[in-house]
C-alpha cells in the first residue's frame, strides 16, 4: 500500500567520461511494496588507469541482494548493506583489489535514511534549497572541515580521492549513516559519483532540478550537459553517474489519527492500573519476603547437603528453591541455584553409572560434574575426584583383566599372569570385592590353561617325532632302490618323504630330498642316451650280419650287451646275448 499511495519518479545516469575507456562506475535499484532502495558506487582506480574494472557491480548488487532478502529502512539495516558492499569486495578473486566508493539511500516513502563509504555523494533539495547533504571521507574534506580549504576547491584538490574509508578497505570499514529525514511533497534526492562533483557543484544541480520542471530525464541531461561544458584544461572527466529521485507525492497513513486517539485512551486506563498496581505492591512485597527467605532456607539446606554428599537430598531441596526463586522471577538466582542443580544431577548421574557398572559412562559424567563444580563454587569437587580415582582404578582393574584374557588366547602365560596380578592389587587396594575374586578366578583358570597347554604341545612334539621318523624310513627305502638301480622307485619313495618334510615344516630335509630327486632326474636322462646308443648298436650289428661281417657285428652287439648289463636292462640283454650265439655259430664255421 506504501508504494501503490506514494509517487517517486526515478531516473539513473550513468556514462564514461571524457578519455575514459570504460565506465567503472554502477548503479541500481529496488522499489519493493514497504521500501525501496537507490545505489551509486564508483569503482577506485588509481590514476589514469583506464582498466575494466567491476568492483562499483559487486558492490551495488550486494547492497541491493542485502537489502530485498531484509528491507529496512533502520540505521543498522543500512550499516549492514554497506557492510554487504564491503564484503564482497573483500571476499572477491581477482589479481587486483576490488575497491569501490558507494551512496545508500532507503526510504519507506515517508522519510529516508543515507549512508556512505568513500566520495560518492547525496543532496536532498527542498524549496529550491540543498537541506541534507552527505560529507566525504576523503583528506581533502577533513581539510575543509578544518579550516585549510574552501569547499569549492575539494574538486581540484589533489587529496580528494585519498580516502579514510572505502569498500574494500583493508583497515577497519567505518561507513558513515545519516540519522531517519521525513519526506515532503516535491522533494527532491540526488546521489552521484565523483565525476559529476568534480565539474558541477551544489547549484548546478539544483539548476538542473529547477530546469526539468518536475521530470528526472530532463534534470539528468541538463546535468549532462553542464557536465560536459566544463571539461578541464587536460580534457579528462572521470565516469559520472547520478540518479535523481522525484518525491511528487510522500505516502500519507490514513491510521495516524486513530492511533493517536487511542494513545491517549490508553495512558488514562494506564494510569487507572499504576494507581490499582500501589495498592496491591505492599501485598505483593510482603509475600516476595516471605518467599525470598523460604527460598534461601531451601538453597543453604541443598548447599549443606552437597557438603555431606547426600546428593538425593541437596537435589530435592535446591529444586524447592529453584520453584521459589521461579515464583520471585529472580533470575541471577535461578541461574545460581541451577548451576548447584546441575551439578547434584551430574553427580547423580555418574554415581548410578558407577554402580550400575558402567565405568566408561561414570568416567565421562565424572567430568562432567567436574566442569559443572566450576560454576557452582567448585562445591563436591573432592568427592568428584575421589569418585574418578576409585572408577579409574575399577577400569584399570578391568582392563588389566581383560588383557589378561587375550594375553593367555595367544598363550602369554607370563604376562597375562601379571596382568592377573595388577588387577587383584588394585582391587584389593580399593576393597572390591567382586573385582578380586574374578582376577583370583582368572589366575586358578590360567594354571589350569597352562598345564593343559604343557601338555597339548608334548603330545604335539612326540607326534612331530613320530611322524619325522616315519618319512625318515621313505629316504631310507629310496636310498636303498637307488642302490639297486630302480631309479623309479627311488624317486617314489622319496617325492613321499619330501611331502610328508612339507606337513612337518622341515625345509631343510625337502631341500635335501629334492637335490636327490634332481641327481635321479639327471641318471634317467643319463640312461635313456644310453638305451638310445645300445638301440643304435644292435642295429649296427644287424646290418653287418646282414652283409656277412661277423666280427664286425659281434663287435656293435658286445658293446650294446654292456650298456644293457649296466642299465639292468634284462629282456634287452637276454636279445642281444641271443644274436651274439648266433654269430658265435658263424665265426666257428
């Protein structure tokens, strides 16, 4: 309803100047339905550094994403889009420094608000007068300010763009808010970038106004035009942009007489209740001491209890005063009878975990209690650490059991025999019982293992023996077949000695028996050359009987019958004797 009741005519310039390459100066806006908001930023380049640069864009449009996500008009909203301008300069990747100055103004089309960073300017003009105006935070304003400068002369000051604050700043960002200005019909608001003061002042613009006739196109082009027509001696002007704003119509709430009425209403029905409130206050306070005093019986009560470990009864208590200090609505003592509260329940709590057991969970609520004793005068601090110390050596004597346990799994009888030990001291030292007899049953049940595991592995090496003699009996058998030439029952018995070396684990003997196998494997390779000479030689021999040489055959079957002989070779020698009888006939006739 704001807006639809309000007129603001707007209109944004914004150009590159005069021997400028690119316009590093943006500008923006939003008109929502309770508020609206108007952005100028000059991005800040040092010289005549002619760059692209978008700090002024990341800047405006931060401004505006702060502004439409929580619109205010409220100084600190304000303080928040510039910080939002700021940090996103800061927060910005790039191989320079994003650095921009800015103008904020927020309205809710009654009254506006401005705020700044830099040299960016604000004018309101009302009646043909400038009324408010921004002041720069540059060194050749504080120069004015002091004294040292006309404010005419800030536009050619060589210090007008040595700035104290700036977003983007790497020092402390102090941007500066205006307090809240109400709105009239036919003002008039400007804000504008460093290009515009520069070449104009304060009466230029308000010539440009009066000129438009009520139009914001016509007062940007004569500001233009002005702008253009006082180029300096070196030809250079800076990117200028400004954004004027018509108030033609400021939005007028139609509740403001009815509220009023019914402030007054409520001031006489005020005073009515003050004056029914005095009669009842002397009651009230009455029954205020009365619960003050049952309140602090019932705390010192919880204080003494906890002093005497009675830890059930101080909680029962310090909660009677807590509801009592809740009835009072005191809150510092609500706040200190619960720190006392919550320690009692911690101790409690760890308490119950210790004789349920659970000594990791006591442990850890111990020292939970511990941090809580801190806020409440470090009271049952030496019963907590008593506490701790007696679960630790129970945990001790756990773990010293239970490693234990695994020690004697994997038959360190020694050490699990002094883990054992640890454990039944400890528990002896603090008279726990249950504790005690199961370290004691774990010592009777590790001799018990021991002497059992004593025996396991003599039955163990007297079956190792059994079984080394039994393959030792196969390399005897081969020995003995490879004494008598069986080559292939040699090799039997020994590949059954070496599997049975394998099962057994004895690495050294199967490297024996294999250099055996291999001498075997090269006898037989051995032995089949041979066979092939002696075929070679019966062949010979046929063929010389075949032709009639009988000495010569005789000579080719004598030597085939002595590989035959060697080799054992029975049915071929048995052959070969047989065609030397034959040829013995020949050579006698």
């Amino acid at each position: 309803m704001r807006k639809e009741n309000s007129t603001f005519n707007t209109h944004f310039m914004s150009e590159p100047g005069v021997q400028v390459l690119h316009n590093n100066d943006y500008h923006g806006s939003s008109e929502l339905e309770g508020f609206a908001c108007y952005v100028v930023a000059d991005g800040l380049l040092s010289g005549n550094d002619n760059r692209k640069d978008i700090s002024a864009r990341l800047a405006v449009e931060a401004v505006i994403t702060a502004f439409n996500a929580k619109p205010s008009i409220g100084k600190r909203a304000v303080s928040k889009y510039l910080e939002a301008a700021h940090s996103a300069l800061r927060g910005s990747k790039g191989k320079t420094r994003r650095r921009a100055s800015i103008t904020v103004v927020v309205t809710d089309y009654q009254k506006l608000r401005y705020g700044y960073a830099g040299n960016c300017r604000f004018h309101l003009f009302r009646s043909g007068k400038l009324i408010a105006e921004s002041k720069d935070h540059s060194m050749s304003w504080q120069m004015m300010e002091d004294g040292h400068l006309t404010k005419d002369k800030i536009a050619y000051h060589e210090e007008r763009n040595n700035l104290a604050a700036y977003c983007g700043t790497m020092r402390a960002f102090s941007p500066t808010v205006s307090k809240a200005i109400k709105l009239q019909n036919a003002d008039i608001f400007s804000l504008f970038t460093r290009g515009v003061w520069e070449n104009v002042d304060a009466y230029d613009i308000l010539s440009s106004v009066q000129v438009a006739e009520n139009d914001p196109i016509e007062a940007s082009n004569e500001l233009e035009r002005l702008i253009l027509d006082a180029v300096p001696v070196d030809g250079r002007v800076e990117n200028y942009t400004a954004c004027f704003v018509f108030v033609d119509k400021v939005f007028l709430d139609p509740e403001a007489k009815k509220r009023r009425k019914r402030i007054i209403i409520l001031s006489v029905i005020a005073f009515i209740i003050i004056v029914i409130i005095v009669v009842v206050i002397v009651l009230y306070v009455n029954w205020r001491e009365r619960t003050r005093s049952e309140m602090e019986t019932a705390y010192l009560n919880g204080i003494e209890h906890i002093h005497g470990s009675n830890f059930v009864r101080a909680g029962e208590e310090l909660q009677t005063a807590y509801g009592l200090a809740e009835r009072l609505r005191d809150r510092r003592q609500m706040n200190n009878i619960n720190n006392y509260i919550l320690l009692v329940d911690a101790v409690v709590f760890a308490n119950d975990h210790m004789e349920g057991g659970r000594y990791e969970l006591a442990m850890e609520a111990f020292g939970t209690a511990a941090n809580r004793a801190r806020y409440a005068d470090n009271l049952a601090l030496n019963h907590i650490e008593s506490q701790r110390e007696r679960v630790s050596g129970l945990i001790d004597v756990h773990e010293y059991i239970f490693l234990g346990d695994t020690l004697a799994d994997i038959r360190d009888w020694d050490n699990a025999e002094a883990r054992y030990l640890s454990a039944r001291s400890i528990a002896s030292r603090l008279h726990y019982t249950e504790g005690r007899r199961e370290a004691s049953d774990a010592l009777t049940e590790l001799a018990r293992r021991k002497e059992q595991d004593l025996e396991e592995q003599r039955m163990r090496v007297e079956e190792h023996v059994q079984a080394e003699v039994a393959a030792a009996e196969f390399i005897i058998e081969g020995d003995r077949a490879l004494r008598d030439g069986d080559l292939v029952g040699a090799a039997l018995f020994y590949q059954i000695a070496r599997d049975r070396y394998l099962e057994l684990g004895n690495h050294f003997v199967v490297d024996s028996i294999d250099q055996r196998l291999a001498s075997i494997d090269v006898r037989v390779v051995q032995n089949e050359h041979q066979l092939m000479y002696a075929a070679d030689y019966v062949t010979a021999g046929d063929e010389m009987m075949a032709q009639g040489q009988w000495v010569d055959a005789k000579r080719f079957f004598l030597l085939a019958r002595e590989i035959y002989a060697n080799l054992g070779e029975e049915d071929a020698l048995n052959a070969v004797q047989a065609k030397i009888a034959l040829v013995d006939i020949y050579l006698a006739n």
